[in-house]
C-alpha cells in the first residue's frame, strides 16, 4: 500500500557546486519514501483531520525522522538572536548548512505559517534548507475543501522568482499529505 505524497522542489540557481545539495537530495527521497510504510500512511490518515494539531501529524513521523538524523524541537539555533526562543519542528545539521523540517496542518495558510517557516529558516545561521511537510486538501469545518499544498506552492515560489535575490534560503520541499 502506498500513498501518493505530493512533491515540489524549488531551488535557487547556481546551486550545483553546493557543499550539501547531493544530501538534501538524497534525503528527499528518504522522506518520501516515509509514505509507502503501512503505519505511516495509516498514522497521517488519522492525524489529519478537522480539529487536530500539527502536532499529531508530527507525532506518527517523529521515529522516522530521528532514524534520518533529524533532532525534534531542537533548542539553541536561534540563541544570539532576538528572537531565540525559536525552535523548528525538526532539524539536521549538514555541513555547509542545515535543515529544518516543518509540518502544518490546519493553520498553514490561514495563519501565514508556511511564510513563517520560510522565515524562520531565512533567518537561521544553522539552516540554508526548509523540507515543509503540509495537507494537500484540508477540510474545514463547514466540510469545504481547501487546496493547501497548491496554495503554499505558488507562494513559496514567489521567493525563487528571478526577481527575488535577498533570500538566504537555498532550497524548499514541499510534501503534500
């Protein structure tokens, strides 16, 4: 059983001499991979419904990711800044720049928090990297559908638009669940 993840990958040009992009690459895949085990399918299914928090989607990967390298809530990444209470929902360290890994559910483009994520990792000296795990419908509580990963895929791509140059960020993935 498998279950169809959505993926888009935005990077900035000139990126193919970069230290780490083989990683990130290879651990993309690693990740998609994560939607064809039984329990993960059946966990995000559960998760993934009207009410519930990022959290529990966070909760059914949380094994996986650390078997990746991921750390979970890690502390410390934002610590000479102003705004160093800042955690990602997961994060892995890589030469050359770093990875933070988000996951959204009912909030993501109501509450900008894709754009946040975004952001975060912009202003994060240890990360260069956001994978942004995110709904591809989301239902609300009135049962209308919103298109969530194509909503967060066409403003995510505002920021490697060719016009775009001030963004410290060299790449994005986006899974849809």
């Amino acid at each position: 059983m498998t279950y169809e993840v959505q993926v888009r990958a935005f990077e900035r040009p000139g990126l193919e001499d970069s230290v780490n992009l083989t990683s990130v690459r290879n651990l993309v895949r690693q990740v998609v991979g994560l939607f064809s085990i039984p329990e993960i399918i059946e966990g995000i299914n559960q998760a993934h419904v009207f009410g519930a928090s990022s959290a529990n989607v966070q909760a059914v990967i949380l094994e996986k990711m650390t078997e990746l390298g991921f750390q979970s809530e890690r502390k410390g990444l934002f610590k000479d800044m102003t705004v160093a209470g800042i955690r990602p929902d997961y994060y892995k360290q890589l030469g050359g720049g770093g990875i933070l890994f988000e996951v959204e559910r009912g909030k993501t483009i109501a509450n900008n928090m894709d754009l946040l994520d975004v952001w975060k990792t912009h202003i994060c000296p240890e990360a260069k990297h956001l994978f942004l795990m995110v709904p591809k419908i989301r239902v609300t509580g009135a049962h209308q559908e919103q298109k969530i990963f194509q909503a967060v895929e066409k403003r995510i791509g505002t920021f490697f638009d060719e016009q775009v140059h001030n963004i410290d960020v060299e790449t994005v993935h986006l899974f849809g669940y």
